[in-house]
C-alpha cells in the first residue's frame, strides 16, 4: 500500500474527505518525525512503540571494489509492534 492507497482508506473509514485524510495523516508523520528527532519515542498502546536507537560505527566494504569502508555511528528509527499487530 502507497500513501495515495492510504489516504484513500483512511478517508473512506473514518469518513472524512481526501484532503482531510492526507492532511491528518501528514501531521501524524510530522509528529513521530519531531519527536524521534528529539530522541523521545512514541508508545500507542496495541498498535507498536516508535523510538530511536543508536547504530554503531562499523567497517563495511564497497561492493564494487571489494575496499573495506567505515561507516559513521548513526541514530536510526525503530518500530516495535505491539499485540494487535503481532501475527
């Protein structure tokens, strides 16, 4: 599913119009993006928890030339999924 698909089924669940639905579903991903920025998570009961962790530094290699690389530590974006969506 894209984002158009997503808004579409958004819009057509919770009875809104299209535009309503994308703009509701924008300021949810702003959000989640404001506050991982600020290393806070987001914990949505049943649904999953977004958090941040840190990536170490490590050595990697160029896949076209074999040569080995560093790679820089680096914050990432963690979802773990909470009971309704565990399968």
């Amino acid at each position: 599913m894209n984002k158009a698909q997503l808004v579409d089924a958004i819009a057509e669940k919770a009875n809104l119009t299209k535009a309503d639905a994308k703009r509701s579903l924008d300021a949810f991903t702003e959000i989640v993006a404001k506050t991982l920025k600020k290393n806070d998570k987001i914990a949505l009961v049943g649904f999953g928890t977004f958090s941040v962790s840190q990536r170490s530094a490590r050595t990697g290699r160029n896949p076209r030339t074999g040569d080995p690389i560093k790679i820089k530590a680096k914050k990432v974006a963690k979802f773990k999924a909470g009971s309704e969506l565990s399968f």
